[in-house]
C-alpha cells in the first residue's frame, strides 16, 4: 500500500514538474543557453507588443520606408509566429525579421551580445568567411590552422547556405540597400554557427572543406573562451584614422571610425594628413570608409571641409520624435541646463530656440528642424585635386551621409561596394532599449536623417561607380582588391601623432 502512494504522488507530480521546465517566462544571459532555452509563447507576445509600443512612442517614422500596412502586417506576423515555444535564437528570428520591415539600419540587435554575455563557460569558435561567386571561403580563424582561401562547403551539420540564410534573417539594412546587408550577412555567418548550438573547451568543429590543392577533405577546428577572443581583438584594434602618401604622391587615408573618443583630437589628426597633403602637393586623394560604422555627424563634416569646394553650406533636416528616449531626454543634467540657459538667453532667435520648442513639446510630438552649417577647418585649407571615396556595406550611419554628400556634389568616384543606405539620408541617434522577458537588448532610432534638397523618400542605396570585390587568389594572398584596382602599393600606414589633451 505503501508503495502504491509512493507510485501515485509521483504520477500527479511528474507531469507539474515537467511542465514548469518546458518554457521560460525570463531568459537569463549567465544562465541560460541561447540555443537550447525555450521561452514561453505569452511571454513572447509580451515582449512583442512591448517592443511595437515602444516603436511607436520612440521612433520618428517607423512605416517611412514600407508603409503603414506592411509595418503593421510585419507585427502581426510577428505576434502569430510566438503562437509555440521557441528557442532564443529562434525568438530572435521573429524579432529581427519584425524589425526588417522597417528597413532602418539603426533599429535593430546584436545577435554577438549572446556570445558574450552568456554563460561564463559557453566557448566560441571565431571565424570569418566571404562569399564569391556564390561559395564561401575562410578568411580568417582564431587560433586554428585552417588554410586562409579554403572553400567550406559544410561545418558540423550545417552547409554553407543554410549559415548564410539564418545569418541574413539575423541582419539588417538600410532602405534597398539588399547587397551591402548581403555583405553583413557574410560578415555575421561565424556568429550564426556560434549561436546554433552550445560548444565547450573541448569540443571540436568538423569543417568540410575544398583545400588549395582541389582536394575534399574534412578538419577539425578547436573553440576557445569568449572572454580570451574578446581580449586579444581588443589588443589589435587602432585609432580610426591612418594615412600614407606614395612615390606619386597619392595619399589613401583611411577613416575607420566617426566615433572618436574625442572630437578635438579626431580634428587635429585630420588637420595633421592634410597638412600633409598640401606639404607634398598630393595628386590624387583617396578616401576609405570601408567598416566605418558611422558615428559624430561633425566628425563627417570636418572631413567634408576639406573636400567642400563650392564652399557652401551643408542643409540637413532632423526629424525628430519627442519621447523619453530622444537626444533631449538623454543629455546629463549639467548639459541639460547649459541648453536651457543658452536657449532661454537668445530666445525666439536662432536654430537653439527651434530646438528649445522642440524639447519643451509634449511626448510623441514630432518635427523637423533644418540645420545648415557650413564646416570649416583649422588650416582654412580646401583640397581640390581628384578625390576617390572607397565604401563597402559595413559604410554605415555617418559614411552614408558623406558619401550621399559625395555623390550629390559629384566631388569624384565612388569605389568598393555598395554601402549601407542612400542618397535619401539615413535613420540614426539609437537609443538602447531591453524587453522585459526575452531579455532582448535593442537598439531603436531616434532621428531621421535627409539632405534638404531631398523631397522625396529614396530608398535605392549608393551603389558604387567601379564594383570592387575581392577574388580567391587576393584573399590568399592577403592583397587588399581596391589598392591591387588603384595599382598602389600599400605601405605602413602613418601613425597619427597622439595628443595629450
């Protein structure tokens, strides 16, 4: 008899223990696999309509670019796909393909936050491929001996293709810009692979590959900690503006970053190539903003002084939402009183006072606000010879908007491949953002960026005038295809001089 009730209390409690661990209600970064947590179909839908909401009082035009209908029709779609549990991973899926409705490059998610702030011993295994002609091919792998050119045709189990496709789902673009988000794509398949399943210091990666020497064979690949990968990439990284002037005085400078710890020292490094260029009588200049996300508007726009040869004024109209995440909401409080005591001492005069009418309108008003600004430079110097932009679809944000500015002003030839928006302007001025229970962090614009000569809404990207793409024997051979183009030969780029400011 005993045993009977033992059988019988374990029969009515098993199942209420099983149920309890099928889904999640909150997903914990230090705790819970991406891959392998399942969270709860209501829990979902919660985060989904917090994250319409939120879209709605926060950014300045979310149906701009597709339209009431499709904004609104991409919501529900998003609602009905929380119908069943899902994976983290693939509960991100929904939000990323919610959020590619929009089109708007500054409102989207990391999917390599997973990767880093997961659990303490969850273990990466990173690597970069390209896409040529259709197949895949190993660019670079973190502490493995894999050939740089091989073509990977599978990893573990899962072919290329399939990589690629989540890793598109998990991307973003900026108006029609579909090549430079296939770019992206690219670039976010070795975080897709990291994502798809959980790995530990131990295990090994079966990479199926086609070797230099045509042979077909399969290698191991050995994973690493997150924090060690994240340690040593740090210890790479560079200031974001290098320089070099050749024998025929061509100069390529080359502008990683509009996002400068600081703008006054960003500006004097800038001064410091073109005082250069102007010493040596430079020829030709040639511009990379290959991978510059973007970044300070005025960081953009002093470089834009150099090259501004009509010397006319750069007009651009902000279109601004207020709302508790807007640039006015966000300024400390020190700064936040130095623009009310400026605004209030010149008011109803000048563009502050816009400004200030703006910041004291009620939540949810929107406007438009034209800043025209005419740049100027240290050296009072504008250089005049033939200028080359080089962009590709990692040129985002700020690079946009100069390279619009380039093309507008036919200041010279762009070169590379497509970058991240158009000549329409670009969304921007993100505001982070979390969801309650998927944890989800967010990035959501704030602003809406268009060239005043713009009337109407433009969505085909900036599509370069020479297409310059890498080939195999390039990325073997660790050549860079846009100077192997130019015929120039690339040197030790020169150190900007560091202030102690």
């Amino acid at each position: 008899m005993q045993n009977f009730y033992i059988f019988l209390v374990l029969t009515i409690l098993l199942p209420v223990q099983g149920s309890t661990q099928d889904c999640l209600s909150y997903f914990h970064y230090s705790k819970d696999e991406i891959s392998q947590a399942k969270l709860c179909p209501e829990a979902m839908k919660a985060d989904i309509e917090q994250l319409h909401e939120h879209i709605l009082t926060t950014h300045p035009n979310p149906s701009l670019y597709c339209g009431v209908e499709a904004f609104v029709n991409g919501y529900k779609r998003a609602l009905a796909s929380c119908s069943s549990e899902k994976t983290m991973i693939e509960f991100i899926q929904i939000v990323t393909t919610y959020l590619a409705v929009m089109k708007d490059s500054h409102t989207n998610l990391n999917p390599r936050d997973y990767l880093y702030l997961g659990p303490k011993d969850r273990a990466v295994l990173p690597f970069f491929v390209v896409r040529i002609n259709g197949k895949f091919y190993l660019e670079s792998v973190y502490k493995n001996n894999l050939a740089i050119g091989s073509e990977i045709l599978q990893i573990d189990s899962y072919p290329m293709d399939s990589l690629f496709t989540v890793s598109k789902t998990l991307s973003f673009t900026e108006g029609n810009a579909h090549l430079a988000q296939e770019e992206i794509a690219e670039r976010m398949i070795g975080a897709t692979f990291n994502l798809l399943h959980r790995a530990n210091l131990t295990d090994v990666a079966m990479f199926k590959v086609v070797d230099l020497n045509g042979d077909t064979l399969v290698q191991k690949a050995h994973y690493v900690k997150s924090a060690q990968y994240l340690k040593d990439r740090s210890i790479q990284l560079h200031g974001p503006i290098q320089y070099f002037i050749d024998k025929d005085k061509r100069c390529v400078l080359t502008i990683e970053s509009f996002d400068p710890i600081s703008l006054k020292k960003f500006k004097k490094q800038i001064d410091a190539c073109f005082s250069e260029i102007r010493k040596q009588n430079v020829q030709e200049l040639y511009i990379d903003l290959r991978d510059n996300l973007g970044g300070m508007l005025r960081a953009q726009e002093y470089v834009l002084s150099y090259l501004n040869l009509s010397g006319g004024p750069l007009q651009m109209n902000y279109l601004y939402k207020r709302s508790r995440f807007d640039r006015f909401a966000s300024l400390p409080f020190y700064q936040e009183w130095q623009f009310m005591n400026r605004a209030e001492r010149v008011y109803p005069n000048g563009l502050i006072s816009q400004e200030y009418d703006f910041y004291k309108s009620p939540l949810g008003t929107t406007r438009t606000i034209l800043y025209d600004y005419t740049p100027q430079n240290r050296l009072g110097y504008t250089y005049r010879g033939k200028c080359v932009l080089i962009t590709n679809g990692s040129s985002m944000s700020a690079s946009v908007l100069f390279a619009g500015w380039f093309k507008n002003e036919k200041r010279g030839e762009i070169i590379g491949t497509q970058c991240m928006g158009g000549i329409g302007g670009t969304f921007g001025n993100s505001a982070a953002y979390t969801l309650d229970h998927s944890n989800t962090h967010l990035m959501v614009s704030t602003l809406k960026f268009t060239p005043k000569d713009r009337v109407q809404i433009e969505l085909n990207a900036i599509d370069p005038d020479h297409v310059i793409q890498i080939n195999r024997q390039q990325l073997i051979q660790h050549k860079d295809p846009v100077l192997e183009y130019l015929n120039i030969k690339k040197e030790l780029k020169k150190k900007i001089k560091k202030d102690n400011d």
